[in-house]
C-alpha cells in the first residue's frame, strides 16, 4: 500500500487521489449557527432612539452594578485582594475547582436535610456554566427539557444549540407565578430528561413557597424527572428566612442546584458559579459526575482567584451587607408596584425576591401599540425609559423592569411610565360608563 506524505518531503504537489478542498468554505458551524440569545435578537430589531430631551433610564439589564448604587462589600473586595497577594493561585487548578475552594462552598450550603461534601460541588464560570454542564450531561440531541414560561432565556439558546428540544410549562401570574402543575405534567413524555426549576424567579421575582415546591417535587417524583434548580437568586427574598432550597425539601428526587456569586454578591462579572449535587438515592451516580468532570475538562474551571477568594467572601461578608441589598430591592419594587398598580392599563405584580418585577400590559386599551415590544420601543422614543418586553420571555403582553436602579430614577421612570400610558390609553365601554356615573 502507497504511503503519500505530501509537502512533508519538500514534495509539495498535492497527493492526486486525496481529496481536499480546492476553494475556501469557512463557514460558522451548525451550532453556531444555531445559537440564539432572543433577548439580542429582540433588542436589536427594536428602534431604540431616546427622546433627545429626557436622559435614558435603562431598566433592562439585569446586571445589579450599573448605576453604582449597589457595590459589593470591601470584605469581598478585601478577599480578592488576599488572593492575588498569596500568590498561590496564579496556575492552573483541577478541572472541576481547588478542592479546597469547593469545600468551602459545601461547608456554606450543607444543612441537615441536604447535606454536602466537596465532591458534591463543582466550580463553574459563572452560573451560565453550570446550568450548561448540568443541561449537556444530562440531555442528549433529541430529547427535551421543561421549561418555565415566563423564563430565562438561556436555557433555550444552550438546549437548541445541542440539538436539545424545549418544552414549556406555564407559569401562573393570578397566583404569584406558581407552576401550572397540571400543564407542567401534561409536558411530560419519554424523551423528557430534565426539568428546570427558577427559584426565585428571573424575570417574575417570585418565590414559591415550601408547599409548593414540594408539589413540584411530587411531580418530579412520579415522572422520574431529575431536576435543575436555578437558585442563583437563593436568599435574596423578603422575608429573609422564607427561602427553602428545593434539595431541603427531596428526599427521592436528583437536583442539580445551579448558583453563583453575581446576584447575592453583587459581582456578576467575576463569572464565579457552582454546581451542587443532591443525589441521595444515587440516581445521578458516579457516572453523571464523571460525565460532569469530563465536560469540566473542556474548559478547566473558573478564574483561579476567584476560587481563592471565596473562603474569605463567605466567612467575612457582614450579614448586614445581604440584609442591606434585600432592603433596598424590596422597598424599591413597591415603590414601583405602588406607582404602576394606579396607571391605567397597567397591571404589576408584586414580587418577593430577586430583582424584578414583572407587568401586565393591558394591549388592547392601547391601540396605537400591538404588542409589547411596539410598546416598549414607543416608551424609549417618546419617554426614554427603556424595559424588556417580555417577549423576551416567551412571554407576550408584558414587560420586565429591573429594581436595583437608585430610588429617585425608579421614581422618575414610573413617571413618565404614567405619562405615556395616559396619552395612548383608551378606555372600554365599561370604563367609560364608570366616568359618565
Ligand atoms: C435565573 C438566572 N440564572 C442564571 C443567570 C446567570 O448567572 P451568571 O451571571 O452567574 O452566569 C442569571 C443571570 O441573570 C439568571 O437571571
């Protein structure tokens, strides 16, 4: 048999019988290709140009550290400090974290009902990564996930790009967004590997109670479902001692809970994450978690100093720092549940943890308008108060506004919130007979 060596032996005329490509076709990949973040691909179809009279307020992102008004506390700011001045985290670390680091978090979140060790814990870039590995160890091309609706957009833009069917499950806004236990089940069929819990909630701000989640863990149960909590907003609720993590509360059912330094710490670009692994009855097993380390291997592990910094962050961080950002979220979502829930053809709900709110938009008192995202790009242009529609969302007719702005500018906003509601809101036959009365 010929062996060809071509261009190695300074031979450099192409190998006749090889077959190569003879033009250029650098294309982006299928999963590229297949990628889709649709809060971008919403925003950037808007028409987004600010009355030139009135400064923008943005109450889209939510990203807690962009006006300044919330920045973290020096203990954290002091850990990182302590990291980088050891310079003991200047190399590479295991995959799946320093396991030390991953002690600590373990040693954080270990309680009697859902107890952890180091190896239950791995160490992501962020939450973002730890919901991708728990979706990708979990779920092949073909299968589908449960998802909430409203929700995140991230777990549809990484299921779709592998290949992986998104299934929804609705959300009730009559009752403080609980899951539709009944249409979630009805979701179900044999290619179901996952079902995906946010609690509290992005973008509603709710939070179920522990009866509720024990509903939802009954139907996990009976339909052999493993679980991927998103509890990155875990803890920041009113009242404080209300927030049960959904792994306290199963005894049967596998739980991936999905977590991470930039919500309750105020730090979002440190992209610090973690996966906790419940699995009481060894569902998951040592081959899920060894799936998980190979997947780790892909990018091996989150920003070492980081990971240095978090026995620091966790042991010095004054409660009154968490108490403080949970005051401040609270008291500006009413004030802002208070403003709206008067504006005609409006209608918020009141959230009780993470960092916003949610509002129902009346569309067909507004016809100058037919959808959210009409309604919001006419907010910008005439008002210059820019809020997510809730498309976004998989959620028409609604909108998400972010509560962690400063006071006065959440005033200012419902302001002129009001106003633009005023002018283009038309009253039905039945309001019209309330003003004739
Ligand atoms: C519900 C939810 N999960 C996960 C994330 C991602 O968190 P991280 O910034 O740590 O990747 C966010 C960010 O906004 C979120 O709202």
């Amino acid at each position: 048999m010929a062996i060809h060596h071509a261009g190695v032996s300074g031979n450099s005329s192409p190998v006749k019988d090889k077959r190569c490509r003879k033009t250029w076709q650098v294309k982006p990949s299928l999963m590229a290709n297949n990628t889709l973040n649709p809060i971008r691909a919403i925003v950037d179809g808007m028409k987004l140009s600010p009355h030139p009279d009135k400064a923008m307020i943005s109450l889209s992102i939510g990203d807690p550290t962009v006006f300044g008004n919330l920045p973290t506390d020096d203990a954290v700011l002091q850990a990182m400090k302590d990291a980088i001045n050891s310079h003991q985290y200047n190399g590479y670390a295991p995959s799946v974290g320093y396991l030390k680091s991953r002690q600590v978090v373990a040693n954080y979140y270990s309680c009697s009902e859902a107890p952890l060790e180091a190896e239950d814990v791995i160490l992501t870039s962020g939450c973002s990564q730890a919901i991708d590995l728990a979706i990708s160890v979990l779920c092949n091309p073909g299968d589908n996930i449960l998802v909430p609706r409203p929700g995140f957009s991230l777990y549809k833009t990484l299921a779709l790009s592998f290949g992986i069917e998104v299934k929804f499950y609705n959300l009730l806004p009559e009752k403080s967004w609980e899951v539709d236990l009944q249409h979630l089940e009805s979701q179900v069929d044999d290619r179901t590997s996952l079902l995906i819990v946010t609690n509290p909630s992005n973008p509603c701000g709710s939070v179920f109670t522990k009866e509720h989640l024990q509903k939802i863990l009954t139907v996990a149960s009976r339909n052999c479902l493993p679980i991927l909590a998103d509890e990155v907003y875990s803890n920041m609720v009113s009242p404080l001692d209300s927030f049960p993590s959904l792994a306290s509360l199963s005894s049967d059912v596998p739980i991936m809970s999905c977590c991470g330094l930039a919500k309750r710490w105020l730090v979002p670009g440190w992209r610090m994450g973690w996966i906790l692994i419940h699995d009481r009855n060894n569902i998951f097993g040592s081959e899920i978690r060894q799936g998980l380390v190979k997947l780790c291997q892909r990018i091996l592990g989150p920003c070492t100093i980081v990971q240095g910094a978090l026995e620091g962050i966790f042991n010095n961080t004054p409660q009154g720092f968490y108490d403080d950002t949970i005051h401040f979220i609270k008291s500006n979502a009413e004030i802002c549940f208070n403003e709206l829930s008067t504006v005609p053809g409006l209608k918020p709900i009141l959230p009780s943890g993470a960092m916003y709110l949610m509002i129902g938009i009346d569309i067909e008192r507004f016809p100058d308008f037919q959808s959210d995202v009409d309604f919001t790009e006419r907010l910008v242009t005439e008002q210059s108060v820019f809020c997510l529609p809730a498309t976004a969302f998989e959620y028409p007719n609604f909108f998400r506004i972010v509560v962690t702005v400063p006071e006065q500018m959440m005033l200012e906003a419902c302001g002129r919130i009001r106003e633009f509601c005023q002018r283009h809101y038309r009253p039905g036959r039945r309001d019209k007979n309330d003003l004739d009365q």
